[in-house]
C-alpha cells in the first residue's frame, strides 16, 4: 500500500520548515508528498523546490497560482499516486508518529475508508494558552464516533475522495467539514487515531482570531452549516442578553446576579476547565491575564461569528439557482 502526504502552502516561507522537518523523521516514512501552492510571493516554493532537491523526502512541488485551499488539495490528490492519501497542513508539526498512526487501520483486516487524526495546541505565548483553552476541545472531549476530522490530520482512499468529488472547490473555507460531511454519508464508519497528532499554533492576537473566526462563519453561511448553534447564538446575545439587562434595571438586581452564575458558568466553564492545567505553569501575573483574556476571546468570537454568518448566507442566496453545487446535501 503506498501512501501520499499532500498539503496546500500560500506565503508559508516563515514556518513551513517546520512541518518538512517533522516529516523527515516520521516512523512511516511517506512514499510521496506533494505540495501544491497557490501563488506564493515569499520563498516558500523555494523552500520546498530545495527539500525536493536535498532527496530527504520525495517532495514534489505544483504551483496553482490563485487556488483556493479545495482545489490544491484536490490537485495535490489528482497528481498523487498513493492508494491512501494522508492530508496536513502547512506551518503545523507533526508527531513522529503521526503517519504510523494514520496508517494502521488501513493495515486492518476490516480497514475503514477514512482515518481521522486530531490536532493539538503548540502554544508559546500567554495569549496562546488562552486561544487554545477557549476555542479547541481538549483530546478527552472528542467522541470518536461523531468527530469530523481537520484536514491538517487526516487520511483517506483515494476512492473516497473519488467518490464524494473531492473537496468542494466553491467554498474557501469550512470545505474540509463539508469533505467530512459527504463522507459519512456513503462511509458513516470512520477509524481513529488519537496518536496522529499534528501540533499547531493558534491565532497570536485578536485581530487575526477575529478574521479567523469571521471567515469560519462566512463559510458556514456558504455552506449551509450549523443552523442551529448560529441561532442560539443570535438568540443569546440578541434576545436572552437584553432581556436580562432589563430585567436587573427594572425589577431587581438580583437578576443580573444570577445571569453572571447561570451565564458564567454555560458560557465560560469549559475553556476555564481547559485552561487550569496550563495555568501550573505560568507566572502568577500571566495567570490573571490568561483568565481575563478567556471572556474577551469568547465574546470576540462570537462578534465576529455572528457578521460572518449573514454574509455568507448572503452569498449562498445569490447563488441558489446559478451554482447548483452548493446544494450538497
């Protein structure tokens, strides 16, 4: 069985060493890894044309100036000659093992059509630890039985690439859960791989979390996904949020009191559990911001979720009839 690693790179000249260097020690070592790159400006192509030429890897590089993150991948996986294609991401670090563990059920006598790997906070910064415990669940929270996968830790057939059409070419972001999505519909049975685990760091500042946030919710309006949790959003800050503003102004104070618990606790209690390992190994000082910073970053996240939203279903609306693809369900 041979087995491709494939990866999309745009501007990745600052940390794309850090993934060639994590797949030159891998356990498993891959017969190929393409990289497709979308029109770099920096010297990423560079790089990789220079890790192609060193033979630590058997790297081939594609430029497809102007694709989005769905087509590289789907042509990094149309050039690819693995029979299972093990996908990642550009800038992440990859445990030695991590391919090993991708690999394995495919090794099975029952082996599945799609291996899920999961992804784990590389954090540096007080900021970062923060990020990580607000917005990524831990590996002891994830069901393997319903978790769709990120595509910087996954591996799948190529005959099931082929039979969901690959990745969905009209979406920029969000394409890797509707990939997973399609996929559970002809393959409902995925394998798991806690040990295939890729080390990425999070958004630094706000402002980038923002636009991170604000382009994942776009997607999610393009793609039709997610309806509910939007709405609950709405519901909450809209609706649930004034009403007890007015309540605690209008009848008693008491009522702000109890929204704090009920609201600190429903809204905060996760990323503050996530968030109390790390703080053993922070300076007191970086504790207090660190527990400050999670409220910000949830309210941050949720501003920025709740414009992007709208303007993607804005977009799908003016596409209903013109871009029949978009109905993938």
């Amino acid at each position: 069985m041979s087995v491709s690693v494939i990866a999309t790179v745009l501007n990745e000249g600052a940390a794309i060493h850090r993934l060639l260097d994590s797949l030159a020690v891998q356990t498993r070592r891959p017969d190929e890894v393409v990289f497709v790159d979308g029109g770099s400006h920096d010297d990423t192509v560079a790089i990789l044309q220079t890790a192609a030429s060193a033979g630590q890897l058997p790297v081939r590089v594609l430029v497809e100036p102007g694709a989005n993150i769905s087509r590289g991948r789907n042509v990094a996986i149309a050039a690819a000659s693995g029979d299972v294609i093990a996908s990642t991401d550009a800038g992440v670090r990859l445990s030695e093992g991590w391919l090993a563990a991708l690999v394995r059920p495919f090794e099975s006598d029952d082996p599945p059509s799609v291996v899920s790997g999961v992804f784990v906070p590389d954090v540096h910064t007080t900021f970062e630890v923060a990020m990580a415990a607000t917005v990524l669940p831990t590996l002891a929270e994830i069901n393997p039985t319903t978790f769709l996968p990120s595509s910087r830790s996954v591996a799948f057939t190529r005959l099931a690439w082929q039979a969901v059409g690959g990745y969905p070419e009209w979406l920029d972001y969000c394409e890797d859960l509707v990939f997973d999505l399609r996929l559970r519909q002809i393959y409902p049975r995925f394998g798991f791989a806690p040990d295939a685990i890729a080390h990425f760091r999070p958004r630094g500042d706000l402002r980038s979390f923002f636009r991170q946030y604000y382009c994942y919710a776009r997607g999610d309006g393009k793609a039709d996904l997610w309806r509910k949790r939007h709405a609950i959003r709405y519901l909450t800050y809209l609706v649930a949020l004034p009403v007890l503003l007015a309540l605690g102004a209008w009848s008693s104070p008491w009522w702000w009191v109890l929204g704090a618990v009920l609201g600190g606790v429903g809204y905060l209690g996760t990323p503050y559990r996530r968030l109390c390992p790390s703080l053993k190994q922070l300076r007191w000082w970086d504790r207090l911001v660190a527990i400050a910073l999670v409220p910000l970053i949830r309210v941050t996240g949720d501003v920025a979720k709740m414009i992007g939203y709208p303007v993607g279903l804005m977009w799908r609306w003016k596409r209903r009839r013109t871009q029949p693809e978009i109905r993938w369900r």
